[in-house]
C-alpha cells in the first residue's frame, strides 16, 4: 500500500518534465525541490529528535559557498602574510565536500549545544546562522561579500570513459534534483526506521525513560544534527550550481522559517510530510503571482498556514493517514498475531 | 543471610539538596539473585535512593559499586549499560507509540548495529532488526499484553502501562531490576499478577531492588527487606523480622502503636 503510493508519486514526478515545457514552472519546480531537501533535512531534526534547528539555513548556505568556492577557485590572504590558493576542482568535488563540512558544521554545533537541548538548541542554531552570515557578508576576499559570488559552474557528472557530462538545462537539472531528493529520502526513512531512529523518538517522547534503557542522549542527537547539516549541505551544492550565483542574502531568517512551514505543514515526524509541505509552499508563490502584490503574498502564506493546521492540526500527511487509518480499522478484525505481521511488514 | 556473593553496595551514601538531608548515611548490600526491598514512610528518601543508584542523582558522599564498578559519576546510560536497569514511579511509557514499538526501543542496547549497516539495509543490520522483533513479540507475551500490542501505550489503562514499564526494562537485559514502586494503583488481582512476574524475573538470575509501599506485597516477595526513615536505615532483616521490628512499627504507626 505505503510503497505502491510511493512508486506512483515518484513516477509522477518523473514524468513532469515530458508533459510540462513551460520553462518558468520547470524552474520553479527545480528550486522548490532544492528546498524540499532542505525541509526533508529539518524534518529529521525537528519531527524525529524535537529538537528545533531556528538556523538551519546556515547549513544549506555553507553547503553553497563550499561547493562554489571550490568549483571557483580563491586566493585569499591569512595572518602572517601567509596566502591561501585554490585553483578551481570540478563541481561534483564541491558537492561532495559541501556534504561533509555541512556535516561537520552540524557535528559541532551538535555537540555544543545538546548538553543543555530544547530552547538552548534554537538559540545556538540562531547565532551559529547569523554569524555565518556576518563571515559570508564581511569576507570580501573570499566570498566577494554583498558583490556575491558569480559565474559559478554547472555541475558536471563524471562519465567514465565519455568524459563529463555538464548539466546546464533545466530539464537535467530538475532530473538531478529529484534523483537527489530521493537519495535523501531513503536515507531518512532507512535511518529513522533503524535502531538510531528508534532512540531519537524514544528521547523525543521521554528523555529519562529512553536514558535509562541506555540510550545516549548527546551522541543520539549529534548524530541526527550531522545527518540533518549533510543533506541541507548537499541542497545548498545544488542550489549554488544550478542558480549559479550566491550572496549572503542565502543565510536570511526567512530562508529557514520557509523550511520550518513546510516542515509543519505536511507534518513533522512523517517521512512525506516535508515534501507535501514543500510542495505546497513552494509552487504558492507560482499560483499567487498573477493574482497578488509579493507582500500580499506573505500574508497569504500566513493564512494558508493557518488553515491547513485548523483543519489538519498535526499537518497534512499525518492527519490524512490517521483518518484513512480510522476509516478503514472496526470493518477488519485481525487477530493480535496477525496484526504484529502487518506491522513488521508495513515497516520493511 | 546466606554467603552469595555481593552484586551492589552502598557505602555510607549520603544525598543533601541545601539544607535538607534526603539521604544520611545509607549503608547496605543486595545479593546476586536477591528481591531487597527498600521501604518507608513518604519522603524517607527511597527514590532518592534509587536515583543515585542509577545516576540520575549525584550522592553528596558515599558511593556505590555494582559488581565491582564504581558508580558514581557515570551517566545514566552507561549505567543501564552494567545491566543495571530502573523502572520510574510515574508513567514510564514512550506514550505515542505501540506497545510494540516501545519495547523496540527499549530493546536498544540489544540492537546496536553500525550506521552504514542500517542505513543499506545489509544482512547484519537485517538480522539484527528481525531478532529485535521476535523478542519484542516475547516480552508482550511475557506480560500478557498481546491484545494491546499495537495500540498507543498512552492509551493504556495505568497497571497496562505499568506492565509496559517492567518489560520495557526487561528488554534492557538487566542483570540486576530497580523497580519503583511498580504496583501503586494496581489493584489486588493486577498485584498478585504482578508479584508472580517479580518471582519470574528473578528465576531468570536477575537481581531485584524494590521500592513499594504495599505492605503485603513486599512481605510476600521480598528476601530481605531494608527500612528507611527520615534518611537513615532503622532496621533490615527478613520479613518476619521487620514485621516485629518496635522501631518499624513506630516509624509507620507512630509511638501509641508501638507501645500497644
């Protein structure tokens, strides 16, 4: 049934670029799945540890410049006269190294701040945000500051005995993307179903219960924190290559608090959720430019918001499951045996 | 008592919050394969106790040593790593999830696979998951929770969760239970239940340190049993012994009691 849905939803996004050739909506499709990676991620933090990252942005926009920086190239002068030069290496390189100083990122702010948890967390995720910001804006000879860093390159898929092939148009690009987006979600369901997924939930619902079966607290949560900065790095790289322009406007609050409505939209804790979510909210601003003024646009935001979580208060997806759930259940009786099999198998 | 070997001590332990003295000088020692029972009047500092034990409370002096590991200053989980495992006074259930998902989690440090394995889903960490299950399956049945299995453990009636609890550290694989006062607001035939489960747990070789107020539960089940008050031990011996201590007596019903 759960993976019969998937199949179809996938196939359906597969098959968007064949029907739809308006190139405006194909890149509004682009963007919008770069930020649904980016949701996906906060997902992992905010419904499976509930733990609210308020910067998580910082993550995608650190992911971005790496992965810029190192398919550009830079020469940068250090404290004692010392320079630092990097002749430009192939994007896919940047994108993977955009993962893993994300990750680290993610590693350190984990471990600084999962000793105290909950509003501690929010507030360090907030600084470690605006300070990246700050470095990004006022290292001009790094990153080109306000001037932005430009003329980034596409990326470019190593082809092993055909050479590289560079993704410049939108329709490989919106193919990238997904292929991405999937990677990322398997990667969440597979952890989150895991034994570590098990222990993140277990602290989420009662932390001194899920101690005292052993769990570790610090080394759970660092571990979602370095997986969840990963991802939103790799949608940075994309986001970087694919706009190929980046300034430190990337690191604004309003970039996370878009993740955080679609996190809460679609439903915090279910795999879907973000990407319903991100959906939603990323095609709104498509749907609405005709009919609205861009300011008016955020106070419908607002109002969509409200009503999706008036009428679906746990978010769309796990409301909708719960009623289908409840429609269904009191026509079936299964036997207790029976219904642990179904469980075990839904799971696999 | 008999010369089985020692599996905790507690040495001259003592616990001040300020000014208030929760603990003083608590000294005594559970057996391997022993039911102890900590009694006394509320707030003589039985939870307090079993907060050290467990290290979610630093003692202000004193120590603890569980089969010759010293205690104090390890974190909780790597205290439930020795085998060393509690149950809670309130509610202890993760509430949104099932029974059955429960005790997955409680199943933690059995299921300890690498990350990559899980991730890609390989032959290990697959093997791993299926035995997580089967045992889960196990203990439901062990408690007599089968029908409720897949239901939200919030949902479930306070002795159903109560039984969630004490399988739930049962899937830790204790080698020594600390239950907190496990049949509060049991009723008699959920107690008597109960009581048959503490003999079964310890017929598995698990040590058992009890925390109850049910006076007749405790007279029944326990080995030995250790009387607090006010923070300092008053009396320990058998049940039979403690039934006919004055000073435990006077502590529970006052001076008119003792005297009658």
């Amino acid at each position: 049934m759960r993976i019969a849905l998937t199949i179809l939803a996938v196939a359906a996004l597969a098959s968007v670029p064949l029907w739809l050739r308006d190139p405006y909506l194909l890149n509004s499709l682009i963007t919008t799945g770069i930020f649904v990676i980016g949701a996906m991620s906060l997902n992992l933090l905010l419904g499976f540890t509930g733990q609210l990252s308020l910067g998580h942005i910082a993550f995608f926009g650190i992911g971005a410049y790496v992965s810029a920086l190192t398919s550009l190239g830079f020469d940068v002068g250090l404290p004692g006269g010392f320079r630092l030069v990097h002749a430009p290496w192939p994007p896919i390189v940047g994108f993977v190294l955009a993962i893993i100083i994300a990750g680290l990122c993610g590693y350190f702010v984990g471990l600084l701040s999962f000793r105290v948890r909950g509003a501690y967390f929010v507030i360090v995720t907030i600084s470690f945000a605006e300070v990246v910001r700050l470095v990004a804006l006022n290292w001009v000879e790094l990153t080109q500051g306000p001037l932005a860093l430009t003329n980034i390159p596409s990326i470019g898929l190593p082809l092993p005995g055909v050479g590289e092939l560079t993704l410049r148009t939108k329709l490989q690009n919106y193919y990238l993307v997904l292929v991405v987006a999937l990677i990322a979600y398997l990667l969440i369901a597979r952890l989150v179903r895991s034994h570590f997924g098990r222990a993140m939930r277990g602290l989420m619902e009662n932390e001194t219960l899920a101690v005292s079966v052993g769990i570790d607290v610090t080394k759970t949560l660092t571990l979602a924190a370095v997986i969840s900065a990963a991802i939103a790095g790799a949608a940075g790289s994309l986001y970087a290559h694919y706009i190929r322009i980046i300034d430190p406007e990337v690191f604004a609050f309003i970039n996370t608090v878009t993740m955080v409505i679609m996190v809460i939209s679609g439903g915090k804790g279910s795999l879907a959720g973000p990407v319903v979510g991100g959906l939603i909210f990323g095609l709104l601003p498509v749907a609405l430019r005709p009919v609205m003024a861009p300011e008016a646009q955020w106070i419908a935001y607002g109002g969509v918001l409200i009503a999706i979580l008036f009428v679906l208060p746990r978010g769309i997806v796990p409301s909708l499951a719960q009623r289908f759930r409840r429609s269904r259940s009191g026509t079936t009786a299964l036997a207790p045996v029976a219904l642990a099999e179904t469980a075990v198998k839904e799971r696999a | 008592m008999t010369a089985r070997s020692v599996a905790m001590t507690i040495e001259q332990v003592a616990v001040r919050f300020g000014g208030l003295v929760a603990i003083s000088d608590m000294s005594f020692t559970v057996g391997e394969g022993e039911i102890v029972s900590l009694i006394g009047p509320n707030g003589a500092g039985k939870t307090t106790a079993f907060n050290v034990m467990t290290g979610f409370l630093e003692p202000s002096a004193g120590r603890v040593t569980y089969r010759d590991t010293a205690l104090n200053g390890l974190k909780p989980h790597q205290i439930a790593d020795l085998g060393l495992i509690r149950t809670f006074q309130r509610t202890s259930v993760f509430p949104n999830d099932t029974v059955y998902d429960n005790l997955l989690i409680g199943l933690h440090r059995q299921g300890r696979v690498r990350l990559l394995d899980a991730i890609l889903g390989l032959p290990g960490a697959r093997a791993s998951e299926r035995k997580l299950r089967q045992r889960a399956s196990e203990l439901i049945e062990w408690v007599g929770l089968e029908r409720r299995a897949h239901d939200a453990a919030g949902s479930l009636s306070y002795g159903e969760q109560r039984l969630v609890g004490v399988a739930l550290a049962l899937a830790a694989e204790p080698s020594m239970l600390l239950l907190d006062e496990p049949v509060s607001g049991m009723n008699a035939s959920e107690t008597h239940r109960f009581v048959e489960l503490i003999r079964d747990i310890r017929d598995r070789g698990i040590t058992i340190l009890l925390v109850e107020h049910d006076m007749p539960m405790v007279m029944t089940v326990s080995d030995r049993i250790v009387v607090l008050n006010y923070g300092r031990i008053i009396a320990e011996g058998t049940p039979d012994v403690i039934r006919n201590d004055p000073a435990v007596i006077e502590a529970y019903l006052g001076h008119g009691a003792a005297r009658a």
